[in-house]
C-alpha cells in the first residue's frame, strides 16, 4: 500500500519530538502555527496603531527628542475637527472621492460591457485599455503637467479644437474651478481599466444559460441588462468601489505630482495635508490625532460598506 | 628576502600616511544641486589633494533640499559630515544639536568671523541671531535678484514703443512700481514673431518659493517680521497696511505681467522661462547669475542685471548657506580639516573665480570685485540691504503656514491681502506659543 505525504512526515518525525507533539492538545497545535503571523501583525500593526493613539494625546514632536513631552488631553482632536482649514481638505478628498469612483465606474462598466461583446481585436483592445494602470503614479502625475500645460499642452489644443477656444485661455491646474476636476480627469484615466477588468470577471461569470432562458421568455435586451446582468454584476462593481474608495482616500502620489496640493490649497487632500503636518511641520502629536480621525472615519465607511456588500451577496 | 620586503612596504606606507598628516578619510558634503555645487566639486579637487581625503558630494535638487536634509538631521543620520544648510535651518541646527558649535575650533585654528561680510556671518552662522556662537562658517552668500534681455530693452523699436506707452524710457526698473509697468508692457507683446511675457518670479507652493519671491516686495515696502526683535509681537508688523500693499502688488505682478501657467513657479521654472525667451525680466538667485552670463543664448551682451528695486526702501531676500559640520558624522576631525582649509582667503577667492559667492571680505573688498563680474557690482548692493525669513527652529512650520497664505491669496484669489496677512499671525501665533515663546 502507497504511503501519504502524512505518513512518511509523521515517520521522519523523531520519536521524542513526535511524544511531545503528541502531549499537546489541537488548539496547542494551532496556536504554534499562528502564533508567528500573530506576533507579526502586533508587531507592524496594532502595536504602532496603539503608539499612535498615545501619540495623539501629546505634544510629541519627533524632530525635538530632547524636548519634554506633555499630555494635552483632547486638545490636538479638538483643534483638528474646528480647524475650518482641515474641513476645506476634507471637502476636497470628499469632492475627488465622490467623482473619480462615479466616473470609474460609468465609464469601466462601460467599456467592460463593450469588450465583453465578441469582435476582432478583442484581447488588443483590453490590452490598451489597460495600459495607464501599469504605470507608476508619479510618471503619470509628471506627464499629465506637460499635457496640461497651456502653451504647449496636448490636453488644451484638444479642448480648443472641440470648443474652438484659445489653447492658452484656460489653465487646468493653475485655476481655482479646474484644478479639482484636473485631478479627477487623471486618476480617472488612470484607474478606470481596474474596474472595467473587475467588471469584466462579473460579466464573465454570467453563465450564458441565464440569457438563454430570458430570450426564450421574450424579455427585451433591455430587461434582461436591468434584471440579470446588473445584479449579477453588482457585487462585483461594489468591490470595485469598496477598493478605489480606499484607495483615494488615501490618494497622495498622483495629486502631489501633478499639483501639489495648489493652486493655494484647492486640491490638498487630507493625505497631502496629513504628510505636511507630520513630516514637513514636525506636529507628530496633532499628526497623529489627525491620522487617527481619518483612520475611524475610513474604517467606520468601510465597515458599513462591506455588510451592505454582503447583504448584496446574499440576494 | 620575504621578511625585507614586508618591513620595506610597511616603511613606505607609514611613510605615505606621515605625509598627509592623518589617515586619509571618505568626507560626504550635501548640498543643494544646483551650478555652484558644480564648482564646489571643481574646488574640493585641491582639498583632496592637499589632505589626502577623499570628497564624496550628495546633491538634493531644491524643491526636495529641506524636505530631505531635514528629516537626515532629525534622524541623526550619518550620511553628511558636512553640510550646507539653508540660513534659516540655523536654530534648528544649533538648539537641536544637529551641528556643531564652531567657537572653539575657530579659536583654536585663528578662524575669525571678522574677516567675513557682517550680514552673512550674522545670517549664516549665528544663535541666537547676533551672538557670537558660531554653528557655520559663511560659504556662499547669495540674495533674490533680477536679470533681462538687455537687447530687447536696447532695441530702438521697443523703446520706442515703450516711450508711447507710458511717456517714459524704457530701462532697467529703478522701483517696484516701475518693473511691474515694464513687464506689463512686455506681456503679450510681439517681438521677433513669437509671443513674449513680462517676467518669471517665484509662485510656487511645495517648498519655499512664493515665500522668497512675494517678501522681495514685501521687504521693499517696509514688511518687519516683529515690533522688536526677539519681541514675537506681530501685530502691526506683519499685517501693516505697507504689508498689505506690497502683497496686492505681487498679486497684481503675478495676474498680469508673467506668462500663462505660471502657477507653481521657482527657480527652475523661471530660467527655463528666460532661456527660452519667453520672457523679458526674471527673478531669481544671483548663484544662477555666472551660468545665465555664460548661456549662448540669452547671456553675454543680450543679458543686464539689476538688484531687486526699492520701493519704499531698499531690501532684497536674502539667500545662501553657511557650511556646518554635522554633529553625527563619525570624521568631524577630517570635516573641520575641509573648513580650515575652506575659510582661507587663496581658497575664497578661487572659489568666486569658479562661480561660488565669497562671503570673505578680502574677496568683497578688492577693488578690482565690482568689475569682476557684470553681476558682482548689483551682489555687493543686494547683501548690503538683505532680509531673512525666521530663522526659529520652528522655521519649517512657519514657512509652511507662509506658503499656505500667499498662495491661497496670490495663485489660487482667496480673500483680501490683509485677510491673508492676519491669519498668517494667527498660524505663527499658535506656533510660537506651540514652542513656549508667546
């Protein structure tokens, strides 16, 4: 008889070893197995969480080892949350959030819906769009100043070939109502393909039996879009959203590159605004504070999220 | 046989090492990249051969300088044994412990800060401001001027033009006033087929450079950082009505007399403005004046400088950097060596020669500087009127909070100057009584 992978372990296990293991119970068991993993989650994770939390209570600046530290209570929370300046912050993250996922995801179910129909050139085509996904934020952020740019950018001569106005009339990331759509417009660009390919795997997962069963019943392409695919589609494109949500929350690279937080403070998200604070100001007390409110408020919107998406799942 | 020629060898190399003095160390200087870091490098080849060390250099390009020097010295990072810090990062250097105190060794080495222009050893190697404690010695003086194209404003045609425009001759701007009403004539103009502007100054929003270019008026006009110096008492002083005028005027400069775009501005940008001709004035460092000077381009007879002009007095920003022996680095010894050597008058004045700014008064006293350069006449006139930005330990956040309120209100049109003025107090405010002065 052939032996198992766990027959020949157990016989190479020296005979002290295996009456040891033997003496200790499964949960002794499990928890040798996840005890590194552990040790390591406390050790990256939780542990700085708490030291920030700690943090976030003191006058603590990292650039003055020597200076004494003091316990300010609530003071760095309170000054945070009526500092109207962090509110205009908010209100620009909140403004790129909302538009980029609204855009991402209209425009990548879109193009996932028209590469999921069969044609020629099918597979080149989802390669191209895919493209600016693979590039680093920051050569994106770079590049798109030059398109930008009102003398000589690519971006202005083809506004003004389609409105007929002046290249150099209008500046995308100098102007105080543009510069937030500026952002926008790039990080659509750039991460729409990752929900068109989310929402290509959804697509892909309807099993065509379903449509199949739909036409024999006479319902109309239209219906069965609103009745089959965007359902059957949905849990997918709220992972999507679930995934670009956090991930511009915490935008910083692209908008750094490509405006700087300018012009005046018109673009500065609260992650641009957050860096500022702790590493160019040294504030690492109020820093943490702040880094502690934004950390509620992405956990506490995730959270609510992800049951909503599960009660999405379940339909 | 062996044995002999081992003892030989061991003798020679003993030998060697008695000829420099001491074991020949790997010194690591940081400094900001830019042209005189280049003659820098030029320079330190005469130190490398005298000491036997050897010179190593890490140049930061500057919109990252501070960012990136700072956190190294905060760190206590040992990649610097010497540094050329910003003027402004002196407190921080000094009460921080991040450089080291020179006195001693400036005694001890017949060092005198006499024999160096008063407002540079004042500026680059002080504190507390004007005590004699010493954190750098003065390397490379250096202000906020202005350059343009000579042959535009010498061409006939345009002065001509100038002249119907404004009922007066056209030259270089002897008040702030006057350069803005000569780049507003500029701007938009035609010449030689293509589209000019009026100028290139500073707007930039990440690092320091709105704040460099707005207090070349803001200083010209009056701007005091105190009531009294040392008093944090601002009130008054930095939101003064003459504050307040010179901050709309580089509002105005800014939305009509400099080329489209110009939103986030320092000094790359603007000699790329100037070199590709697309303008007539630009602002900028007199380091950069030998290289401009030199371009095929735009220098030589085509290019004229001039001190940033007064208004209601004379005042430029003041620039550059003392160089300072960082207190981690583990070859302090072989980094006082490169300043002994660096502080000797054969050294400064080979290194104005190569294109550094002396700050050594046997190279600003020569009679033959003012002629040396085109520009050195206008460096001379620019260190005699200089200001500084604070120089607090908390300079950073107060720079920040600077950045912040000039170009909400100059880049981006938010609110009133005064506005922007007084809730700049109120930032430094809050931060002074952060550090326990107010």
């Amino acid at each position: 008889m052939s032996q198992t992978p766990i027959d020949r372990a157990a016989q190479a296990t020296p005979t002290r070893v295996a009456r040891r293991i033997r003496g200790l119970s499964d949960r002794a068991i499990a928890w040798i197995f996840v005890a590194p993993t552990i040790f390591l989650l406390l050790a990256v994770n939780i542990f700085p969480l708490i030291w920030t939390i700690n943090l976030s209570f003191t006058n603590f600046r990292a650039n003055r080892p020597n200076r004494e530290v003091e316990y300010v209570g609530l003071r760095n929370y309170e000054r945070i949350l009526t500092d109207s300046d962090i509110w205009l912050t908010m209100q620009a993250t909140a403004h790129f959030l909302i538009w980029t996922i609204v855009l991402q995801v209209l425009i990548g179910f879109t193009l996932a819906w028209l590469i999921n129909r069969k044609f020629r050139g099918n597979d080149l085509w989802t390669t191209i769009i895919v493209l600016p996904m693979m590039l680093s934020p920051a050569v994106v952020g770079n590049f798109w100043t030059f398109l930008y740019q009102p003398q000589i950018g690519l971006f202005n001569y083809v506004v003004a070939f389609f409105t007929g106005a002046d290249p150099s009339s209008f500046e995308m990331i100098g102007s105080v109502t543009l510069a937030p759509w500026a952002i926008v417009i790039v990080d659509t660009w750039m991460w729409t393909p990752f929900v068109m390919l989310i929402c290509l795997a959804g697509l892909r997962s309807i099993p065509d039996y379903i449509y199949e069963a739909a036409a024999i019943d006479r319902a109309s392409k239209w219906r069965q879009f609103w009745t089959i695919t965007v359902p059957m589609v949905l849990p997918f494109l709220m992972l999507a959203v679930l995934f670009r949500g956090i991930e511009n929350f915490k935008m910083f690279d692209l908008v750094v590159q490509l405006t700087g937080g300018g012009p005046g403070s018109v673009t500065e998200l609260t992650s641009i605004n957050l860096k500022r604070e702790a590493f160019e100001k040294w504030r690492t007390g109020y820093a943490s504070a702040y880094a502690i409110i934004l950390f509620v408020t992405v956990f506490g919107l995730a959270s609510i999220y992800v049951k909503a998406l599960n009660k999405v799942k379940e339909r | 046989m062996k044995t002999a020629r081992y003892l030989a060898v061991t003798a020679l190399s003993v030998a060697g090492m008695g000829a420099n003095g001491a074991l020949a160390d790997d010194l690591t200087l940081c400094w900001a990249a830019w042209d005189p870091a280049n003659a820098l490098v030029e320079l330190s080849k005469e130190f490398e051969a005298e000491s036997g060390h050897t010179m190593n250099f890490e140049f930061v390009p500057w919109p990252n300088f501070a960012d990136r020097m700072l956190n190294e010295l905060n760190s206590g990072g040992q990649l610097c044994d010497l540094l050329i810090g910003d003027s402004q990062w002196i407190g921080g250097g000094a009460e921080n412990g991040h450089y080291v105190k020179l006195n001693d060794f400036f005694d001890a080495e017949g060092i005198s800060m006499d024999d160096f222009a008063p407002a540079t050893v004042y500026a680059y190697s002080t504190w507390p401001k004007g005590s004699p404690n010493y954190y750098a010695l003065p390397a490379m003086g250096d202000a906020n001027g202005w350059f343009y194209r000579r042959d535009w404003f010498e061409n006939a045609d345009i002065q001509a033009a100038y002249k119907a425009e404004t009922g007066q001759d056209l030259r270089e701007p002897q008040s702030q006033q006057e350069m803005l009403q000569i780049a507003q004539f500029f701007q938009g103009r035609e010449i030689d087929g293509q589209t000019r502007y009026g100028a290139a100054i500073f707007t930039e929003r990440g690092s320091e450079g709105i704040t460099m270019g707005a207090t070349g008026a803001l200083y010209a006009w009056g701007f005091k950082y105190e009531n009294e110096p040392g008093s944090y008492d601002m009130e008054g002083a930095v939101n003064s009505p003459e504050a307040a005028e010179a901050l709309e005027f580089y509002k105005t400069f800014y939305e009509t007399a400099t080329p489209p775009g110009y939103t986030d501005s320092y000094m790359e940008q603007g000699l790329d403005a100037f070199k590709s001709g697309q303008v007539a004035m630009a602002m900028n460092w007199f380091a950069f004046f030998p290289g401009l000077y030199a371009d095929p381009d735009v220098g030589g007879d085509k290019i004229g400088f001039f001190v940033n002009p007064p208004q209601n007095q004379a005042a430029s920003t003041l620039g550059g950097q003392g160089i300072s022996v960082v207190a981690y680095s583990d070859k302090q010894d072989a980094a006082l060596e490169y300043i002994k050597w660096f502080a000797q008058p054969s050294v400064q004045a080979k290194w104005w020669d190569l294109g550094g700014y002396s700050a050594h008064n046997s190279v600003l006293n020569d009679p033959g500087f003012k002629d040396s350069a085109p520009f050195a006449a206008d460096f001379l006139e620019a260190m005699d009127a200089v200001q500084d930005f604070w120089q607090e330990p908390a300079y950073a956040e107060l720079l920040l909070a600077m950045q912040k309120r000039l170009h909400d209100y100059i880049v981006a049109d938010q609110g009133t100057a005064q506005e922007a003025l007084d809730k700049l107090i109120e930032d430094w405010t809050e931060t002074f009584e952060d550090e326990g002065k107010l």
